[in-house]
C-alpha cells in the first residue's frame, strides 16, 4: 500500500515534466525580435519581417502603442502578436484593441423546404336530378385533396431554382403526383425576374392570394378549367412602385401534361395597388392550348380576358373577379365559335385573429353560343379558425347547381343528361376544411 502514494507522486512528476517538454517545445519554435532604435522599440514575430526591416529601415504596416514603456518610449511592432509577446515578456499591461466581429455565415447557398396540405371531413351529395341518381363519390369521408412538398435552393442573390411535387385527389381515380413547379430563376432586379420551366401562371395563383380561401375551393377560372395554375414555358414577372406584371410563353396543356405542339401560348397580367390593399388588375390568354399538332390542326384560338377588383386588409377582404373566353373547349373542333363567361364575388371578416366570417357567389354561362341555356350557380359559406400561421380549419357549406345539361368542375361532373323539366344537377357539402404549412 505504501507503493501507492510514491506511485502517484511519480505520475505526477512525469505529467508536469511532459507539460514542461510541450511548452518549452512551443516556446521554441516561436520567433521573437526587439531591437531598440531612434527612441522607438521594433518588435518582430517572423524573421521575415525583421531581415527586411534590418535592410530597408521601412516597418510597412505595424502595430504602434506610443508611451507605453516605463520611459515613455514608443513600442512598434509587426502584428498583435509582437505586441502581445513584448508586454508580456516586460510585464506590461495589455492594451485595448476592438473585439473582432463575430463572421455571420454567408447565406447562400441555402435551401429550404415547405410542405402544404388541403384536406377535409365531409358529408356531399351530387345528385342528377332529372334521372334521381347520385354520384359515385357522394357520401361521407376523409379526403386530402392536395399535398405540395417544395424546395427552394438559392444559389446567390440572382439565381435560384425551386421544386414543387403535387399529389392530388383525382376524383373517382387514386392519388396522382406531379411536378407543379420545377423552374431555375434569375432575379435580376425586383422589376425583372425571368423563370425557366414549370412555374406559377400569371392569372390564378394571383387570384388565388387575393382571395384567401384556396384551401376551400379553386378560384372560378381554375374550378371551371379555363385556365391552369401552372405550365411550362418562360415566364418574365416583377413589380414596380404600384405596379406589378407577369406575361408567359407557355406550352398550355399545364404543368400535369408538359406536351409539345406546333405552338406556343401567351399569357400575361398587369396589376396596380394605387392604396394599400387595393387591388385592380386586367390579364390575357391567348393560343391553341397546346392543342395543335400535325394530327390535330387548329381550328379556333382560344382567349381570355380578365379582371379582378378586391380590397385586402388584416382583418377584411371583399373582391370579384370576371372572365370571358372564346373557344376555348373548340381549339380542334370545326364550326361555329363559342363564348363563355363568368363572375365570382367574395368576402370575409374576421372578428378576432382568430376567427373570421367568409362567403363567395359564382355565376357562368360555359356555351353563351351553342348551349346558352347551360348555366352554372355555385356559392358556399363558412367560419374559419385560425390557429396559428401554421393551421387553420373551416367549417363550411358548399352548393353549386348546373342547369341544362352537364359540367365538369373541380368537385366533378354535376348536372343533368336527361332531356326533362328538371334537367340540372346539384351539388351539396358540409365538412371540415383544413390547411396545414409547415
């Protein structure tokens, strides 16, 4: 036992002794030069520096303290580091330099990522009521009708690129997934921003910030299939002052059927906020809609005009929109033309932060030549419950109404084929809407 406290004391001596041998070997290899010249004292840490002030009398860059030895003599030296070694070595006090800044990590490139969810418990009926017959997919159910994942890679300050799969519910079928968005993007000034690829059109997701209530239903153009959200093509957007503006080349067949045809689309919309939350905008569509090939020869070009009015506060938000198209279903069907229109009006009011009021009516005439008496009716109501930024869930109620004849919107094909007094179709829901981003 009486080993043991001499063994310790051994180890001891051995670390203090290992210590010693590293510090001595650190203090070796680190070169260090005063010379006293002129009144001033010269203090090198890199022979280097200290050869070439010997030949040329010059110190270049130096770090200077004057007065700080006991005398009041000056001391010059090479960098901190010379300086530090002199006072330390004559047990001097330190002296007072800025803190170095801490280095903020450059942000790019960065890339983030988002993941958007619509989805709903509901109770629907859509019911043909001249031949007393419901649809298929009425009844009660769980539904996630899209779920976009996004990835957003900025390269620098210009050039960036994004990536937005869409897995959809396609009615009858099961979940298809599609890439909405895949474009690179040169931000070249808040005024110029070119994209290359499948991104966001100029008309519907515009109207879509504007109204608020995506999550619920599709905004009229989109809900009728006169127009899509995304396509590929070029797409120049900015904004100016008051001003902001997107036109597009686009293939038009939309960002789910990237097909080539003989022609490209043009679509555009400009946009102005003369006071803070009004908003006037005008947009156009013109083309074949991808439509045109070797195969199938155009026979009418499809356009569109349209327009919005809204206000857009915190807490209140009133707007309409209008549309009208011409051939748009007969880009490859000879004959006479054909002209469409349609108007949505909505608003909502939120009561708190949390709670908000809301409620939209749309009327359109898809066939104004060849079918006018089909006509179009829906409206819904509902309170929304907004959790956070995050979440926010609705309860709703849903009705649209197609009279003489049968169409295909995005809650399915409503109507009626029966050639009867009560040919229409109706459609009604009540449910639980929700969205979550995270």
């Amino acid at each position: 036992m009486r080993r043991t406290p001499l063994f310790v004391a051994g180890l001891v001596a051995l670390l203090a002794l290992l210590a010693a041998s590293v510090a001595m070997a650190q203090v070796t290899g680190l070169y260090y030069k005063e010379v006293e010249k002129d009144g001033r004292v010269y203090v090198f840490n890199t022979p280097e520096r200290f050869q070439s002030w010997s030949q040329s009398g010059d110190m270049g860059t130096a770090v200077t303290l004057p007065g700080r030895r006991p005398n009041g003599e000056t001391i010059v030296g090479e960098n901190e580091t010379a300086i530090d070694l002199y006072l330390f070595k004559h047990n001097l006090d330190a002296y007072d330099r800025p803190t170095p800044k801490a280095k903020t990590a450059s942000a790019f490139p960065g890339i983030k990522f988002n993941v958007r969810i619509y989805a709903d418990m509901s109770d629907k009926e859509n019911k043909d009521k001249g031949a007393d017959v419901k649809s298929s997919d009425s009844g009660v159910g769980v539904d996630v009708k899209r779920f976009y994942f996004t990835a957003t890679h900025d390269f620098d300050a210009v050039w960036s690129a994004q990536f937005q799969s869409d897995i959809g519910d396609q009615g009858t079928r099961r979940y298809d997934v599609f890439v909405k968005k895949a474009y690179i993007q040169a931000k070249v000034a808040p005024e110029a921003t070119f994209r290359l690829g499948s991104a966001d059109t100029a008309w519907i997701p515009y109207v879509e910030g504007v109204y608020g209530f995506r999550y619920v239903e599709q905004t009229l153009t989109d809900h009728l299939s006169f127009g899509n959200s995304a396509d590929w093509g070029l797409h120049f957007l900015g904004k100016s002052g008051i001003v902001s503006y997107q036109l597009s080349a686009e293939n038009g067949r939309g960002y789910s059927n990237p097909a080539r045809s003989k022609n490209v689309d043009f679509e555009g919309r400009v946009s102005i906020e003369p006071v803070q939350g009004l908003q006037l905008a005008v947009g156009g569509y013109s083309g074949k809609r991808g439509l045109e090939t070797d195969a199938a020869p155009a026979q009418h070009t499809a356009t569109r005009t349209d327009a919005l009015v809204a206000y857009v506060s915190d807490h209140f938000r009133i707007g309409g929109e209008w549309f009208e198209a011409s051939n748009w279903n007969r880009v490859t069907t000879k004959g006479p033309n054909d002209k469409s229109d349609g108007t949505s009006a909505w608003a909502s009011f939120g009561f708190t932060d949390m709670l908000t009021l809301f409620g939209r009516y749309d009327q359109a005439k898809p066939s104004k030549d060849l079918n006018s008496p089909l006509k179009f009716t829906y409206y819904n109501a509902g309170l929304q419950l907004r959790a956070n930024k995050a979440f926010a869930a609705s309860l709703v109620y849903k009705f649209a109404q197609v009279e003489n004849g049968t169409l295909s919107t995005g809650n399915g094909t409503i109507g009626s084929t029966k050639l009867t007094l009560n040919n229409k179709g109706e459609y009604n829901e009540i449910g639980v809407f929700a969205v979550y981003d995270f």
